[in-house]
C-alpha cells in the first residue's frame, strides 16, 4: 500500500502552541543542544543487541510443552514457527504457511493449524482474493500473542501483533509474507543472518516518536537513521523493512514494497526514488516498467 508521511503529519496544534508560550532565546538553545546531542547518537549505526536469545525450537521431528499463565500448549516445530510467524507480520495466507514452514502434506498442515486454532492460539478468516476468490488468512489471537512473549519465541526487539485490524488491506498485507521469503533467500545467499521483520506500522512509529522530539527539520537525519530517504518533503515509509546482519558482522536493512495495480504512478515514483525493492504480483513486471520508463526512473523490480 501507498504509505508516507510529511512533516505537517506531526506537528499538530499542542506542539504550535507550545512554541509560541516559548520564545526565549534560552529556551532555544536548549532545543538546539538537545537536538544536536540526540541527531549525534541518532546518526551512529544500530549497536548489536545484547539480549537473551529466544527460546530454541523442538526438533523438526519433535514436540513441546509450553506454558502461559498456568496453561500447557503442545506444539510440533512447524507449529511453533507458525505462531512466531504469524506475530511479525500479523496476517499471512494459510497456503504461504504450508509451504514455507511444512515439510509433511498438506493434509497434516491443515491438522496443525486446525490444533492451533482449537487451542486458541490462532483464528482464521475468509477474505476475497484476487478475482473474488475466497482466501483462507490466519493471525494471532491475544492468547497466542502472549505465548510468544512468555516463552520468548522471538527476540526481544522483534514486534509482534495479533488480530485482523484492517480486513480492507488484509489480502495485501498477507502477500509481504511471500515478499520477505524472496527477499531473505536473496539476504541468506550472500551470507546475511540474523533478520529482523519490521513492518509499516513500527516504522511510522518510530519516525513518529523522532520528528516529536527533534522536530521536522531534522528528517532528511531522522530518515537516515532509520535506513531511510526523503523524497518531495516526505518519509516514504515501506512495506516491510529487513534488517539483518551482514556476512562482515554490520547491520544492514532492506526496503521491500508490494506494488500492485491500484498504485498511482506518482506513488510508484517516489517508492523508486526511496531506493525500494519492488515487487509485484506475477504478470505485473511489465506495467511497472512502463510506469517507471515514463518517469525515466529505474529500479530493482522482481516478480512474486
């Protein structure tokens, strides 16, 4: 989806009315130290992360027992990953799920998940997908949002949601889970590890919480700091962002747009411009190309 912001998005009426009660030249070169001693720290790269590492998986042939508020839940492996899956990008398609988490038959996957819905843990919805073919998606329920946390499933940093918030963008938000499997095969095959998903929301966020504090003068920093670009006075935000490390040990994230046929061409654009992997549904390569060409524009394009 089309999702970027400008500065004006942040400064609502409670920051004007402060700064005009606050003319002081003193109050003033406060800001300024305070802005400048927090862009410096904002502008040094991500320090490694020094936390407990999640919890270990059963084996892939092997089951456990886990536990949240006084309740037992017995997992298989692919069950496990399947909850830890469906927390980062809250909603993924139960045929994604299959196949990139379940080495048995599809018939044994769909008695997995039916065992994680029954045990609550998951919930499930029809959606209309492309064409209006109905479409099964699946997310987290708050019971299985917190199983996550209790057991440490995930690392420490890596958000994790539940439930279907916008059933409007829902078959949209589904397909980043095929994106980020394309793109960590790409991250893995040059020797990258240990990747993070942060989805639009964290990002917006984020940026969000930087702009109240610096101010938006200080975006083209605050964008940087967030592996970022702006573009025509705003912050295009993407789809989903990796951030990973490098075979060299540094920090490194990726940038990842679904573009699909309802983009404008001016918002493809500036996705360009950002420095955004684009991808699109099978057939779509072509148009974008179009669309770019006639923007004189080029990026990395790649087919779901």
């Amino acid at each position: 989806m089309s999702r970027d912001f400008t500065p004006r998005d942040f400064e609502g009426p409670a920051q004007e009315s402060s700064r005009s009660r606050d003319p002081s030249p003193v109050n003033d070169i406060r800001r300024k130290e305070v802005h400048r001693s927090g862009l410096s720290r904002a502008n040094e790269p991500p320090r490694e992360r020094s936390e407990r590492p999640p919890q270990t998986f059963p084996p892939s042939d092997g089951r456990t027992i886990l536990y949240d508020r006084d309740r037992g839940y017995d997992l298989s492996a692919s069950e496990v990953r399947t909850i830890a899956d469906l927390g980062k990008f809250r909603v993924v398609a139960a045929h994604d799920l299959w196949q990139h988490l379940y080495s048995s038959p599809r018939e044994e996957a769909e008695k997995s998940i039916a065992s994680l819905i029954r045990q609550g843990l998951v919930q499930k919805g029809s959606f209309d997908g492309p064409e209006a073919t109905p479409r099964e998606l699946l997310t987290l329920t708050k019971r299985g949002q917190r199983l996550l946390r209790a057991n440490r499933l995930v690392p420490k940093e890596q958000a994790v949601y539940c439930g279907f918030v916008k059933p409007k963008e829902a078959n949209h938000d589904a397909d980043l889970y095929r994106v980020y499997q394309e793109e960590a095969a790409r991250i893995q095959e040059k020797g990258g590890g240990h990747l993070r998903v942060i989805l639009d929301f964290e990002l917006r966020k984020k940026i969000n919480r930087d702009i109240a504090k610096f101010g938006a003068e200080a975006r083209p920093e605050i964008a940087k700091r967030h592996g970022l670009e702006v573009v025509r006075n705003k912050i295009p935000l993407p789809d989903v962002q990796i951030e990973y490390q490098t075979r060299d040990g540094e920090l490194a994230r990726s940038n990842l747009e679904l573009v699909t046929e309802h983009y404008r061409g001016r918002h493809v654009a500036d996705k360009a411009r950002a420095g955004f992997s684009l991808y699109t549904p099978h057939g779509e390569g072509d148009r974008l190309r179009r669309v770019l060409d006639h923007q004189e524009l080029t990026a990395e394009i790649l087919s779901l």
